[in-house]
C-alpha cells in the first residue's frame, strides 16, 4: 500500500479517530462533569464528516488494491466502534491483500 489513495485513507483513519475521542470527550462533559452539550455540537459533526471522508477513502483504497469484500465489510466494520479505524489502518499496512487472479 503505498499511493494517494492508501495515504489518503490513512489520514482518515487517524482522522476518525481523533473525531471520536473529540466527541467522546464532548459527551463526558455534556453528560457527566457540567451538562453543558457545547463539545457534542461542535465534535458531533466533525465526527460525522471524518466518518463518512473514512468510508469514501476505504472505498478507494478497496478499488485501487483490488481488496476483496471481505476485507472491505472489516474495514466497515471498524469504523463503528471507537479507534478501530486505527486498528484496521494498521492492520492492512502489515498484512498484504491476497492478489485475486
């Protein structure tokens, strides 16, 4: 993996990511330290835009390495539960896709 496109999921990767320990933080404070729902208005569509710019790069990455659908529904998968999307970036870096004849 080593193009625009694999660079360009990668920083989405990362992107989500950080969204989600944005919103995480906003939820804490909304919900459990002062009430006040400031961080979930400004991190709720962050998150939401690095969410969506994840799974348009995982679907280019998928065409541009010829990845299979099961690599594809993983590296969906991952983008539900928080860092996983790091996980699954990293994972793809050090496992090379099986070439489809």
């Amino acid at each position: 993996m080593d193009n625009n496109a694999a660079r360009v999921f990668r920083y989405a990767a990362i992107g989500e990511a950080c969204s989600w320990l944005g919103l995480l933080v906003g939820m804490f404070f909304k919900y459990v330290v002062v009430e006040n729902e400031i961080g979930v208005k400004v991190f709720g569509p962050i998150h939401g835009a690095m969410f969506v710019a994840y799974l348009v790069a995982l679907a280019w990455v998928t065409v541009k390495e010829r990845w299979g659908f099961a690599r594809l529904a993983v590296g969906a998968a991952a983008s539900i539960p928080p860092f996983t999307t790091l996980l699954f970036e990293w994972w793809v870096r050090r496992t090379p896709a099986v070439a489809r004849a």
